[in-house]
C-alpha cells in the first residue's frame, strides 16, 4: 500500500513565481513574484509538514525558487502559514520577511 506524504507550503503560506501564478491568483501571486530572488537576503518561504524526509525536497524546490525555506513545524503550525497566521504576509507579519527576521519570529 502506498503511502501519502502531507505538506503545507505558503509563503503562502504558501512555491515561487511558476507555482504562485499557477495556484494562487491576484494581489498574492505578484507579492511571491516580486519577493522571488529579493536581493541582498532572499525573502522567506515558510512550510509545515509531518514528514521530516521530505524536507531536504522541499527545501531545495523552495531555494529554486528564489526563497529561503523555513520549516516551522509539523502540519499542526500549518495554521500560522496560512492567510490571516502569526507567519503570513497578509496576517500578523504584513510583508514578506528574510530569513533573520521569520527565525526571530518562529
């Protein structure tokens, strides 16, 4: 039997400008894609996922991306990745953030 691996990414959140334009649309998509290769610290791309082998994936899609990847938990932080979280750019942190900065808040 097969099993099922469950991962939330967002940063939205939230994966870079292809996926952003593919799965999310309006105001949302253009903020991953301005915020995509953000020069001098890459912008942050939260994820939450129960599954630590997967992790070295999704870090590297993220990276590809143009974002630095942060893992804040298992899927039970999920919550605060999402629109309106602790962690999201349209919830408590009103913008996207770099890496120093999301540590400091996770």
């Amino acid at each position: 039997m097969a099993t099922t691996k469950k991962i939330a990414v967002i940063g939205l959140g939230n994966i870079g400008k292809i996926v952003a334009q593919n799965l999310v649309k309006g105001n949302r998509a253009a903020s991953l894609a301005s915020a995509a290769f953000q020069l001098p610290e890459q912008a942050v791309l939260f994820y939450a996922s129960d599954d630590r082998s997967v992790d070295e994936e999704v870090d590297q899609l993220i990276l590809d991306s143009g974002f630095n990847p942060l893992r804040i938990g298992g899927l039970d932080q999920s919550i605060r990745i999402e629109v309106f979280g602790d962690l999201h750019e349209f919830g408590a942190l009103g913008k996207t953030v770099s890496l120093s900065e999301a540590k400091s808040r996770v």
